[in-house]
C-alpha cells in the first residue's frame, strides 16, 4: 500500500545529502517526476521539489513505481552508512580521532551548484566524495559564493559573454547553521554566516560574507570566484583562511590535520598560531605544532601563476591577527617571501604554505620535479632533489565522471563494483577480457548520445543569437554519430593552446574534411572573465567552426560545466590535450574518458608520462623543450597532425565484416583495463592518509600529551 507521507518525506531527505550527486539511483526518483523540469533544474533534486509542479508531484506520489523508485534509493543509502568504511578498517585505535580540514577556495559537486570554475575545484570535489567512500573524517573550508563564477555565452561572432546571476541559497542543499563568525580585517570585523553542506560521510562548511552587517566592500567578499583586483582577491583570502579557522571553532570542531589545497588558503596556519598562542602556548611552540600538523598542496607550475601581494599592504591587513600571533611585521614579510633577506619582494601566498606545511606536494611525479626546481630558492637547498616537495599524482572520482550507461557494462562484462571502495582497486584490469563487439556497441551508443547532447547545445546557443529555422534545421543535421570524435576541454588558460591544431588550416581542413575517414572535433572551456588572449582563443575556435569545410565538423560549446565534461568525456573517441610542457600540473580531465573506453592523445606533460605505456592512447612528439614558443608550437602541432594521419585516423576506420576496428578496441581496452584502477582519487585520498594526513595526525596527538 502506498504511502505518499513517507514517500515524500524521504524525498525531502534524499535531496538534501550531496550523496545523490554520485549514485545515480539516489537520483533516479527525482527525474521520474517531470524529465524536462529536471534538464532546465540542472538536475537539482531540491529545486525538483521546490519548483516542481504540485499535481505532478502529487500523481508521482500515488504511484506504486515512484514509490519503489524512492525506496530504492533510500534502501541503497542506508546501506552506504551502515558498512564498515575503508578507513575504520585499517585505522588504529589512536587513529580513529583524525579529522582533516581541506581548505579550498572552490568546489565542484556537482553542475547544479556554480561553485566552481575549472580543475581545482573538481579535484577538491572529487576528494571530498573520496573521503566520504573511504571514511575518512573529513571536512572541506570554503566560501559560498552568490554569483559562483560566472555564465558563458557566446555572440554570433564567438565574443564571450560574461553573464553573472544571482544563486538562491535557499534551493540548495545546504543548512544555514545560524552561527556568524567575525573575521578581523583591517581595525573591522567582517561577519560572515556559517551554511554546511553534507556530503555523504564528508562534510563541507561555507562562508557567506553578504550580511547587513558588512560595508557594501566586504559583502562583495563572497560575491564570485576569483576577482580579477589584487586587494579584493588578497581580502578573499583572509576571509577563507582565517574567517575559516574561526568558522571551524565556532562549530565546535578540533581537526587535527589541516590540508591546505593550494595557496589561496595560506593565511590559515597564521590563524591557527593566533589561536594557540591565545590557549597560552609559547609563539615558538605555536609556529612548530602548526607546522606539523599542515598538509600543503601546490598546483601551479608557472611562477606567475601563484598569488602574490604587497607585504606591507598583507600586513596591515592582518594586522590583529599577527599580534594575537605574536608575529612581528618583519617576521611575517620573511615568512612569505621566497629571499627574506629580498625588501623589495612581494608576499607569496605558496611560500607562506610552504614555510608553515610539514609535508607538501605537487599533483603529479612531474609536477614534483618542476616544483622542487621552482622553490629550491625558498629551501636554501643547493640541490634541486633536496627540496621536500613530494608528489601524489590526482585522480578522478570514478562514480562521478562514469556514465551510468558505462558502470551497467562494465558490471555485466567484468563485475566492476565502483562502490567497492578502497585505495588499491584491481578491478578494472579486468577489462582486457571485456566481448570487443559489445564493447564497440557501448562505443557507438557513448558516441551517439554524445552528438544527441552537442546537437541540442548548439541549437540553444544559436537561438539565444538569433537563427531562423533553416540555420536551426541545418544544426540537427551536424556531426556524424559514427565518425572519429576528438574532445578538448578544459579550463582555457593560455598555456593549455586550446587552438593548436588550425595552426595549419590546409592540412586539419584536409583531416577533418575527409569524405571516406571523417573526424569532427568539439570544444569546451572557459577562460577567466578578465583573461581577453583565453576568450580570443574560444573565439578563434568559433570562427574555424563557420568555416565552410569545418562547418558541422568543428563545434565550440558554451558555458562548460561539470554536466558537459561528463558527456564529452563519455562520448568521445579521442581526448585531446596539447599544453606547452612542463606547464600543466596533472589534467585530470584525460582520467576520464578510459572509464569509458576513451583513448588519450596528448603531450608528455602532467599526469600522462606515468599513465602512456605505449599501448593505450598516444602522445604528441616528444619531451623537447624549447625557448621559443613559435619553435615549440611548430615542433607539437607537426607531431600531433602526423600522428593522427598515420596513427589515429587509420586505425579507427581499419574495420572487420561486422564493422568493428578490432586494433583499436584493443587499445581502447587497454586504456580501460591500465588507467582508472591508479588514477582515482579513492589511491589519491589514500596516499594522503598513508603519507600526510596519519603522521600529521601522530604528530597532533603528541603535542597534546606533551602540552595539554
């Protein structure tokens, strides 16, 4: 007998824990209520229940298959709580009282909340959800941004559009605790609102600085990601470092490890000392247990990249914090430039973490070497491998980038278990013995509903300019589902050379416009809304796709989000990445597509020199390296149009009696079967408990029973 009460009030609850966002069942129910609602929602399930229609919602409800639907799900995440986690398996009994606060400046859960721009927040999202698989205590520190980043639209002519809306907290799932914390900036106090947001087992804990209370400047504080202006941006920072020690405290909270991802975060050690020293420890014996118990992590490999500021300005800033510290001016303008003895050097936020971390890592073993050569100055250290810069590689969350589409294979085919939960997955290396015509078969269904998605995109974005019906007619008709697919998307900052591969427009237009072996490429990513070269590059990309011999063969796709990356990483045959080495730290967007039986085709640069073994993607030329970029991109794009005319493109077309290319669903399967079990954040997050989080951990506990 059917119980709408209950129905609805699990509902309620299911909406409310992010666990939804990668369990595709804790979703299903919520879709079942009105399908096109839940596409123009983002698929939000609380905006399902807020703004869905009461009728519907109420037939739903007296339906017995919504009904199982939801006790499905909610069967399924009872059963998510109640095992016993990785973590507690493994942990000690002095172990078990870790709890790790994660500050990051964004997060990317999932595309219904803008809280993110590009890779760290999805990274930071990512590990979070890890931590919450794995069972590790875990708490992320952030901002609650009104506008989160921005939406991207493009004009006729490619221009992009900056559009900045206005986010309702109220249809999110997150809880107004109803506690205000007062961060010192300047001789003022900035309030700032404490929301939670749960996230599974996984606890996220954000600042909301738009309050009545505030100057109309610091109630900007929150306003957007990444303010382009040095001082907002600095007083962004103290807010999430300092505002977020306070938030932990004013919720009761004792992390004993502090993971500060990426130097946005810096200023929270300096916090942490204020608040020891405050207890009556010693300024020396803060500065040391503050030290021990920070994890850092670094992320950006170009010098220009990491945030710096005017010290006497920082400080001035700082100031009330600095005296609760004990920390004198000079003292503070060392602690954060790279040659203290420098007066004219500016303020690093990544010397501050680097000065204030025990342990510190870059995201890929490369990244570890660029970093340690990067910072060898700050280190006084003569030789490069003498710097303690380790590496733990990234990964992706597999629940959430793999196509429910693609787990339903790969449980039928080779029992995959991704709820299985543990740093040390052999599970996919199974995929070598997967049926290949099957495997094709998911291949063109990934494929097809790819260019379904891309069709629709590109029909939206031309009416929003302005198309007749014959332009939109001609938009249905683009892209072959059966034809070669090459997918580059990522954030468009400079470096990654989003345009590369029309360097040569003769000879991509004789690629791409190939009667018997065709190839169509399509483009995703933003640039900052200030960084005018990144949105030239997505211009110049929209101008190649109105070329006639491209046109419907080349597609650049406005406003990438978490939705479209999953779509493209899914569909596509071929994941392009062309960044001038060494500069990209890791790239987990090329993780992605294995998981689908997607190939890799990209510069020895970030994650892929560990990941290539000959066999399951390609690379683009070598590890030359040169002064000029002109001789660089010269060198990467011969390399790149060679290895698609007598590598790529051949083998994709090279077909059997079925039609099936059996050469390439070797390698294809080889891509599956050698990448997803290493490259997950599940071996990421426990790689961190084994290397940073326990022995910073350790190193709390015996400061407490050495100071009390």
């Amino acid at each position: 007998m059917n119980d709408p009460e209950w129905t609805l009030e699990s509902l309620k609850e299911l909406s409310e824990d992010l666990w939804w966002s990668w369990n595709e069942i804790g979703r299903r129910p919520f879709a079942m209520i009105d399908p096109m609602l839940w596409e123009s929602t983002r698929h939000s399930p609380k905006k399902m229940l807020l703004q869905g229609d009461p009728a519907r919602l109420l037939a739903r409800l007296e339906s017995a298959e919504f009904e199982q639907a939801v006790a499905r799900a909610v069967a399924e995440r009872e059963k998510y709580y109640e095992r016993t986690p990785w973590f507690s398996r493994i942990a000690r009994s002095e172990d078990r009282d870790l709890q790790v606060a994660y500050f990051c400046s964004e997060f990317a859960i999932h595309e219904s909340m803008q809280q993110y721009s590009g890779g760290l927040g999805v990274l930071a999202g990512d590990h979070v959800k890890s931590a919450s698989d794995l069972g590790v205590p875990f708490i992320g520190v952030s901002l609650l941004y009104g506008h989160g980043y921005y939406i991207q639209e493009f004009s006729g002519d490619g221009h992009t559009r900056v559009i900045y809306p206005t986010y309702d907290f109220d249809e999110m799932p997150i809880e107004d605790t109803g506690i205000d914390i007062r961060c010192p900036l300047w001789d003022r106090e900035v309030v700032a609102r404490i929301w939670r947001m749960q996230v599974g087992n996984s606890e996220l804990v954000l600042l909301d600085a738009d309050r009545e209370e505030n100057l109309e400047e610091d109630r900007q504080l929150t306003e957007g990601l990444y303010k382009g202006d040095s001082d907002p941006r600095m007083r962004q920072q103290i807010l999430l470092g300092v505002g977020g020690v306070l938030a932990l405290k004013a919720l009761e909270y004792e992390p004993t490890v502090f993971h500060l991802n990426e130097g946005h975060a810096a200023f929270a050690p300096i916090a942490r000392v204020a608040g020891l020293v405050e207890r009556g420890h010693t300024h020396e014996e803060a500065m040391d247990m503050v030290k021990r118990t920070t994890v850092f992590t670094t992320h950006t490999p170009v010098p220009a990249g990491h945030d710096r500021y005017d010290a006497n300005h920082a400080a001035d800033a700082l100031h009330r914090t600095l005296d609760l510290a004990g920390l004198s001016r000079e003292y503070f303008h060392a602690l954060g430039r790279e040659y203290p003895e420098n007066h004219e050097e500016m303020l690093c936020m990544t010397v501050i973490g680097l000065r204030m971390s025990n342990f510190v890592n870059g995201v890929a073993q490369l990244h570890g070497e660029v970093s340690r050569e990067m910072w060898q100055g700050a280190y006084r250290c003569e030789n490069a491998d003498d710097v303690p810069i380790d590496a733990i590689t990234n990964g992706v969350h597999v629940r959430t980038w793999l196509s429910p589409m693609a787990e339903a294979f790969w449980r039928r085919e080779i029992g995959l278990r991704p709820g299985r939960a543990t740093p040390h997955s052999t599970q996919w290396s199974r995929a070598l013995d997967a049926n290949p015509d099957e495997f094709w078969e998911l291949r063109c269904d990934l494929r097809s509903n790819l260019i379904g998605f891309l069709r629709k995109r590109l029909a939206q974005q031309a009416m929003k300019n302005g198309a007749n019906p014959d332009e939109l007619r001609d938009i249905s008709g683009w892209f072959d589902p059966d034809a070669l697919t090459i997918g580059f998307a990522r954030r468009f900052a400079t470096y990654k050379r989003a345009p590369l591969i029309f360097k040569d427009l003769d000879r991509i237009e004789e690629i791409v416009d190939s009667v018997d072996f065709p190839v169509q490429l399509i483009f995703a990513g933003k640039a900052h809304p200030r960084d005018e070269y990144g949105q030239a590059f997505a211009q110049r990309i929209h101008r190649m796709s109105r070329r006639p011999r491209l046109r419907g063969r080349v597609a650049i796709l406005e406003e990438y989000d978490m939705e479209v990356g999953r779509m493209l990483t899914s569909g596509c045959d071929i994941w392009l990445n062309n960044p001038r080495r060494p500069h990209e730290a890791s790239g987990t967007s090329g993780m992605k597509p294995p998981l689908h039986g997607g190939l890799n085709l990209s510069i020895l640069d970030g994650w892929w020199p560990e990941g290539f073994d000959g066999r399951n993607g390609w690379t683009i030329g070598d590890e030359s390296e040169f002064h000029s970029k002109e001789d660089q991109d010269q060198h990467d794009v011969e390399a790149l149009y060679r290895v698609l005319e007598e590598d790529v493109i051949p083998l994709f077309y090279d077909r059997n009696n079925r039609d099936v290319p059996r050469r390439w669903v070797r390698r294809a399967l080889r891509s599956v079967a050698t990448i997803p079990d290493y490259f997950n954040t599940n071996r990421m997050v426990g790689e961190y408990v084994d290397l940073a989080y326990l022995p910073a951990h350790r190193e709390y506990l015996n400061d407490r029973e050495r100071h009390g």
